[in-house]
C-alpha cells in the first residue's frame, strides 16, 4: 500500500499551486499499521518511491520515501533547513502513522544527510551558515531508534573534493586546463604514479578551498548592496583517478565507469553534482573549511545499534567510503556488510532482495 504524505514545513509556506514544501510517499504492507519503520531522504534526490520501499513494505515493515523542500534544488540547499523539515516526517512516522521504532536510512547522499540529523537530534551541533538566521525547529528533533548507511558517501564536501578535476585553472572557463594535472591526458596515465597521485589529491584540496576563498570574500562584497547571495557554476566534477583506473582501490566496479557513464565525458558534461550553486549552499554543503555535511563528526555521535552495508561493484562509492563510515560511528552495536551489486543494486538481478533481507534480517534482530 502506497499512501501520499504532504506536510508543512516549519520555515516555509505552502507554494503557490499549492504543494506541501514536505512531500513523500509512505509504503507499507496491505491493511496493517507497522511498529518499525524507515525514512530515507537525500539531499537533492526524489526518495518518495525509493527502489528498497517496495521490498521493505512486503517484508512486514514501513518506509517513509521522504523529501524536504531540496528536492529538485540542489543549488539552494540549507542544511539546517533539511534537518528541520526531515523532522517533519519523523514525527508524522511516530504521530500519525503509529510507529515506535524509526530506522533511518542513509542511502547514496543521504548517508551523511541522515547521520547529520541522528547528530542533531542527540546532541544539537548545526549552526547557520555565514551569517543566517537560527532555525528554531533544529533544536527539539526526534531522535532515530537504529541507523543504515547504505552505500553511502562519506560526506558532501569530502565526495565532491575526490571526484573534482582540479586540472581546471579558471572557474569561469569549463575548458580551462593544467596539463601537468590532466587526468584525461595519456601522459599522466593510466596507471598513475603514485607521485601524480599526490598531486592531484592535493591540487583537489586546493580547488576546493579556492572556492571556499571565494565564495566568503563574494558574500562580503555583497554587503550592503541589493544581493544577498548570487549563483554560480562549477565545472568538471567527475575526475575521481578511481574512477578512470581501477587498480586505484581495486573492486568489482566497471573500470572506466561513473554514474553519468565514461568520466572523460561525463566530466565535460553539464550533469555533475554542484554545478550549480549559491555562494551560502556552497558554504553549507560543498566546501572542506565550512560545511556541516562532513560525516565523521556526526557519525561520532551515533550510538544506537547502526549497520553500514557496502555495494562491492559501485562505480562511485569505494571500500574505504565504507570503512570510513563504519570506523566513525560511535555505536557499540555496529556492523559492516557487504554485497557485490552496483552502486542502486540493480545488478546483478537479484540484488535488492539480497540487500532487503539483509536489512530486514538486521533489523528484526533489534526490535
């Protein structure tokens, strides 16, 4: 059973057509009100009918496919705006729809979203970003009873760093290039010298903070004048050298391969994640120095029973993602699993149920 959730949002109104800021589809087995349930929302991406709901409602338990107002709108994520508003579906979860053990699902993106809200809600960290107003709505969140990361980033800031091209020498020119740092140049490889890899790494580091650079001296210009923030674009953000050789953290991933295809042409694309942006949402979701939607300070504070479950095969998410995640959760009650699927478990056939039984298995364990 599928049923339409709408509701409002503790910061913004209803659009004009007419349309709950919080939106989401709640699937759940026919005739019955489940005890346990998940909510899974990502930073930008429609979970409402998120590919594990289905399988999870016929195995007895609830799913909140969950969106804040985001959704859609990348370039003007707040991250204390989602948290208020992922709050929103954890109380009509516990409220109205009768449940008594929430699971939060961080999936892709979401795992460090939902990390970010586990955090909040035992221990409020979140604070404005660059001179914005508190959200009151943050301080008083309710808290998740159990906690899945699955396949899951490590962070905003720090995926976006790994996948950039830092070859790129002037932000406004998307054909801008460094040859000696090109990832797509045959002269640097594949393979990569691990003397480029260095490079490289570093170069990515210093792209991000050049922006972050930036964007802090742009919103002090804008000061005093009719703007109070502006757009911008960012270019070439699928150059992960993991990406293009696979002997860099060798798996089961398609060598060559990212989400958007052959990095060389998803990279000189205009599908990337951040390619469009504000200077505050840079602030608060992109960059190193300021952004709250690092991982591992809010994964630090997760102590209830938490299950970290990797897909061998991703093209984007790599073993030591997962292993990041799992060495940073605080929980006493933790566990890393591993199944060989791709990054939404679409492959092999079979991989969904395989990754709802684990997870159903888990959960039934704990409640």
């Amino acid at each position: 059973m599928k049923e339409f959730v709408g509701l409002p949002s503790p910061l913004v109104g209803r659009a004009g057509a007419g349309g709950h800021p919080c939106q989401g589809v709640y699937h759940r087995p026919d005739g019955q009100r489940p005890k346990v349930a998940f909510i899974a929302t990502h930073y930008n991406i429609d979970f409402s009918e998120h590919y594990l709901a289905s399988y999870l409602a016929e195995r007895g338990y609830g799913f909140l496919g969950w969106n804040t107002r985001f959704r859609g709108a990348e370039p003007y994520f707040l991250l204390d705006h989602a948290l208020a508003e992922i709050g929103v579906g954890v109380r009509w979860l516990r409220e109205q729809a009768g449940v008594e053990t929430v699971v939060l699902l961080g999936n892709s993106g979401g795992g460090s979203l939902m990390a970010a809200y586990q955090s909040q809600a035992v221990s409020p960290n979140v604070v404005p970003v660059a001179g914005a107003r508190p959200v009151e709505a943050i301080e008083d969140l309710p808290a998740g009873d159990l906690f899945v990361a699955l396949a899951a980033h490590s962070g905003r800031p720090e995926v976006l760093t790994a996948w950039m091209d830092p070859s790129v020498t002037d932000e406004t020119d998307a054909l801008s290039v460094d040859p000696a740092l090109d990832p797509f140049d045959p002269a640097n490889g594949p393979p990569y010298s691990a003397e480029f890899q260095r490079r490289y790494r570093a170069a990515q580091v210093a792209r991000n903070e050049r922006i972050t650079d930036w964007a802090l001296e742009r919103l002090e210009t804008l000061k005093g004048t009719r703007a109070r923030d502006q757009l911008f674009n960012l270019y070439r953000t699928w150059a992960d050298l993991r990406m293009i050789d696979p002997s860099i953290e060798p798996s089961d991933r398609r060598p060559n391969w990212c989400y958007q295809g052959e990095p060389v042409r998803a990279n000189y694309g205009v599908f990337g994640i951040g390619a469009l942006c504000t200077l505050r949402t840079w602030l608060s979701m992109w960059s190193l120095r300021t952004s709250q939607c690092i991982a591992g300070p809010h994964l630090a504070r997760i102590t209830v029973p938490s299950l970290v479950v990797h897909a061998t095969a991703d093209a984007c998410v790599y073993d030591s993602d997962a292993r990041s995640v799992f060495d940073s959760l605080a929980a006493a009650d933790k566990r890393l699993e591993f199944v060989k699927a791709d990054h939404y478990l679409q492959e092999p056939g079979g991989a969904r149920t395989e990754g709802a039984d684990l997870i159903a298995a888990w959960v039934a364990e704990r409640v």
